[in-house]
C-alpha cells in the first residue's frame, strides 16, 4: 500500500453522521486524519426517511471531516443497519473438481450453494456475508483451503439478510452527497471491529451497540461471527420517555439524560435535582434525578431484555465466555453496565471504546465506534479510497480480490 493511501468510513446513523478518514500505519494502527461528526436528519431508527436532509448531513460530516485531514473523499466504506436485519448462518457443500488441490472455483461453488440456501423472500437481499469457516473432507475448522487436498468442501457462512430498497436508500444518499460506496457493511460487524478484542471474539463475545434509534447486536464466537440483529428501541426512546413524563421538549430531556441521568436510582442521593424548562414555556421546573433513573431505568431493561430473548432464539447466548461489550452513545449514561449485567445473568459487562488507532484522541469514544470500525475494516483491506489533497480527487478505490473480502479473519 503506497503511504499516501487514506481510508474512510461512513456512519449514518440515526442521531449523527459520523466520517472517519485515516492513515494505515506499518504497525497496524490507523492515524486518524479527520472526524467528522455532525447531527444527523432524515433518519428514523437507521431508515431513511428523508432524502434531502439525509444527503444534506451525509455532506456536512464529510466536509468536516475532509477539512480537517485535509483530503478529498471519493468513496468509504459505509455502514447499513435497521430493524429489517436479519441473520441465518447457512452451511454450503461442493465436490472438489478432480485435480491436485482445492481450487478458487471450488471455494467458490461452496460458497454459492451456501448462498443458495439462504430463504431470501422476493423484496429481501443478502446485505452482508462472512465466511466462519470450512471443513474438508469432515474435518473442521480450516480458514484458508486454498491449495489444500480434500474430495468435500464445505463451508459455514454467515449471511445478513435485509430489505432491499432500505438499503439502496442509504447507499443512493450516500453517493448523493458526492461519495462512492466502496463497500457496505453490517454496522455491528464494523463497530466489532473497532471495539472487541481478538481474545474476546475466541471465547465468544456479544456486542451491543446502543444507538439513538436502534440497539445492534453481534456475537462472535470462536474468532467469527455467529449472530447478528437490531432491535428497534434505542437512546431516543430513553429520551422521549423523559420528555413525555416531565412534559419537557425533546431537547430539553436529551440534555436532562446526556449531562445529569443516571441508568437506576442505586447512587443517586435523594436530595440530588436539576431545573428543566417545562414544554410549554410556562415556568421551570425542579426535577429529583432519582425519579430520572426511574424513569430511564425500565426503558434500559426493555432494551437489554429484547436484546437477551433475541441472542437466546439464536441459540449462542449461553456460549458468550467473555461476556458482553456495550458500544454507541446510549453505553454512555453512567450505570449502564450494571443494569445490562443485572438483565444479562450477571455477565460481566464493559463499554469498548475504538482500539487500534492513534491521532485524534476525541475519535476514540463509543459514539465514533461503528465509523472507526468501518475505517478500520477498509484499512485491514487495503483499500485506498481517498486521496491527498495535491494529487487531486480520482476514485482511487483499490479493492483486493474476492477472496481477501470473503475469507475469515486468520
Ligand atoms: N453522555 C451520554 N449519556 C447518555 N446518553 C448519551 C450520551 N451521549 C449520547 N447519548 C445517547 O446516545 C444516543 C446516540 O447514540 P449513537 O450516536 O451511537 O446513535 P446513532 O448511531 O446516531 O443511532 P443508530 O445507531 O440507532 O442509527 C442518543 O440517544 C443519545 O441520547
Ligand atoms: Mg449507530
């Protein structure tokens, strides 16, 4: 990779658009160059629902960040989520053509049938696909068969399944707003990315990304991925409860949550209170942040409770050794490990931050971890999607074959 090459991802999330353009240094470390993290508007729990003003904060963000590393983005790799994913992980099989070694065609063939056999209803695509692993001939747990002697080749995938148009609405916003989709990626796969540790992933992991409009879920097992899945309640709901029941605005209570809440009222003295101006402009009003948490708290328990019954229907829950990483701005409420823990039978819970970069230290917070981790999948690719300033602009996006896209992490 040439050292000028800089990577980038993009976020669309559903409370702010967050671009990160970075380096890729020779220790693996990505130098971040610029972040661009500006509110978001159109999006309803990861859906477009306004082109316009998506496409207008789609551009915001990259401006941001652009000036601020001063580059010139073509393309970045971008993040799709939404309540419309699912998971399936499918198993595919092929003969070996006869010859002296399992081919690329091969590998191929095995993972096409493995395709095939994902139940995809007419307005339903695969959105994104992660080959766990294959085994030649019954035996199991080989990452790279290329070059290998077998007869059977198969392979487990997994395949991430969502609504077509969803999808393309992003990316048509995306590459509205002046940048080429490089590639797309599970959001919780990249969020994985940025704050999991291999460690983790080996002895099985879940990953929760509380967002705004979404909670999304990932659990890896034995180094690969084994589930994922969005729930549709997140932060904001938080938030409207608070407005709703102390009839203040939105933003008034986001204000409310994000600088005084707590997630439970174990911690908050009795006599703790804030002022808050009601809705409808008639007077303020002093408000015991023991009756905040009490109102946070069973909004927070619905999420992790959905988030539980979700894995558990998946069948991974009880393998997840590692226990559990929050991620996503709703991690940040203080107490919000306890009360996941207390829901998720007592695993031990942390909130992960982005690893693996370097620069920017205002990048490394759970809120920039799914455009951290979208960067940082780019990089471990080698795709070069931007371009320093003096070389001029170009589509530069330098993708390495398809087997470096699909192959398992080693
Ligand atoms: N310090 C904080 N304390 C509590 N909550 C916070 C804090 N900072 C951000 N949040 C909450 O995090 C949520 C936004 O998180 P995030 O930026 O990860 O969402 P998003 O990516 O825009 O949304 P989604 O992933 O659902 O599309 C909001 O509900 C916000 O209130
Ligand atoms: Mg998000």
């Amino acid at each position: 990779m040439p050292d000028d090459a800089v990577v980038a991802g993009i976020d669309v999330g559903t409370t702010k658009v967050c671009t990160i353009i970075g380096r890729p240094q020779t220790d693996g470390r990505l130098e971040i160059l610029g972040v661009g993290l500006t509110p978001s508007a159109g999006l309803k729990r990861g859906v477009i629902v306004d082109r316009e003003e998506a496409i207008a904060s789609i551009r915001a963000s990259v401006e941001v960040a652009c000036r601020q590393g001063d580059v010139e983005l073509s393309s970045a790799w971008v993040g799709v989520t939404g309540a419309h994913i699912s998971s399936v992980n499918v198993t595919g099989r092929t003969n070996v053509a006869p010859g002296p070694a399992i081919s690329a065609q091969d590998v191929q063939r095995a993972v096409q049938s493995a395709r095939d056999a994902v139940p995809l209803p007419q307005d339903r695509q695969i959105i994104h696909e992660v080959v766990r692993g294959f085994t030649i001939d019954g035996e199991s747990g080989i990452t790279r068969p290329l070059g290998m002697s077998g007869r059977r080749l198969d392979v487990e995938l997994h395949a991430v399944t969502g609504t077509a148009s969803i999808v393309e609405n992003i990316e048509r916003c995306v590459e509205d707003a002046g940048i080429a989709v490089a590639r797309r990626v599970l959001e919780p796969i990249a969020t994985g990315t940025a704050v999991i540790t291999d460690a983790e992933r080996d002895l099985g992991v879940i990953l929760i990304d509380v967002g705004g409009g979404t909670s999304d879920v990932a659990v890896f097992l034995d180094g690969s991925i084994a589930h994922t899945s969005a729930i549709p309640v997140g932060g904001n709901h938080c938030t409207r409860d608070l407005a709703r029941l102390l009839r203040v605005s939105f933003e008034e209570a986001e204000k409310l949550k994000c600088r005084y809440a707590r997630a439970t009222p174990e911690g908050v003295g009795p006599e703790e209170s804030v002022q808050v101006e009601l809705a409808d402009g008639s007077a303020s009003e002093l408000v015991p942040l023991q009756l905040v948490a009490e109102i946070l708290e069973p909004r927070l328990e619905e999420i992790f409770t959905l988030v539980r019954s979700n894995i558990a229907r998946s069948g991974v829950y009880e393998q997840a050794s590692a226990g559990v990483v929050l991620s996503g701005g709703g991690s940040q409420l203080p107490g919000t490990p306890g009360l996941a823990s207390a829901v998720l039978d007592d695993l031990p819970v942390r909130v992960g931050s982005p690893r693996g970069i370097s620069g920017h230290a205002d990048a490394a917070t759970p809120v920039h971890a799914t455009g951290v981790g979208l960067a940082l999948l780019a990089a471990e690719e080698g795709a070069s999607a931007t371009q320093p300033k003096p070389e001029g602009g170009g589509l530069l996006t330098r993708l390495r074959g398809w087997f470096e896209r699909i192959l398992p992490r080693a």
